[in-house]
C-alpha cells in the first residue's frame, strides 16, 4: 500500500496518519511533503500516480483547499480514492464531492480509517 500525504509541512498530523496506518497494516510506504522539494511537479504528479490512495489534510485557513486541489484533482483523474480532513469548517469551494471520505476532525478520520474499504480492494 502507498499513501500520498497531501498537506501541511509542519505539525504532527503526518506522524499521526504513518502511526494509525501502520497499526492496520504493516510495510506501507508514504510519500511524506517533507522529504521532496514543494515545487518539484513531476515528482508530485509521478508520486500521486504510484499511490493507492491520498490522505489530505488542511488545519487552518492559512492553508486553504485551493492550496491541496492540485493533488486532489491529480488523485483523482487516476482514480485514487481519496480521504480529507478539513478543520477549518469552510466549505470546500467545490472539491469536497471529489473526495472518497470527507472529516471535521483528524481523530475521526484515524478513528474510521480502519473501517475503510480500502484495505480490503
């Protein structure tokens, strides 16, 4: 399984998500936004293209969904299902019927992801 982390840089959403996956399933591989250059756009679009799934996350309005629909819209002309956290209660500029799974929360999100068919497909 490979997930593509679309989000922030900073926090620990990212090693909250990699602890979470890795206790359903073991030998995931993530494409974590910090270890590649921002603007590296081949990289971005090879990287969405190999994973299985993207989980995305926006916890303030400084960072914005316009900011994340890039990767989001990449996700999905290839078919990748896709799972948003969106914390700051705005309403999503139309992106959000795109998404798989849509939360309010990052623990929501965590606490059903191992619910979530896609381990299963």
């Amino acid at each position: 399984m490979k997930i593509y982390l679309n989000g922030p840089r900073k926090g620990d959403w990212m090693e909250k998500v990699i602890d979470a996956v890795q206790d359903i399933q073991d030998g995931t591989v993530f494409f974590d936004p910090r270890n590649y250059p921002a603007n590296d756009l081949p990289g971005i679009v090879e990287r969405v293209e190999e994973c299985d799934f993207m989980f995305a996350y926006i916890d303030t309005k400084m960072l914005t969904l316009g900011d994340i629909a890039f990767e989001i819209c990449l996700a999905v002309q290839h078919g990748k299902k896709i799972i948003l956290v969106n914390k700051t209660g705005e309403p999503g500029s139309g992106i959000l019927h795109l998404v798989s799974e849509s939360f309010h929360s990052l623990d929501s999100a965590l606490a059903a992801l191992p619910f979530m068919e896609i381990w299963h497909e």
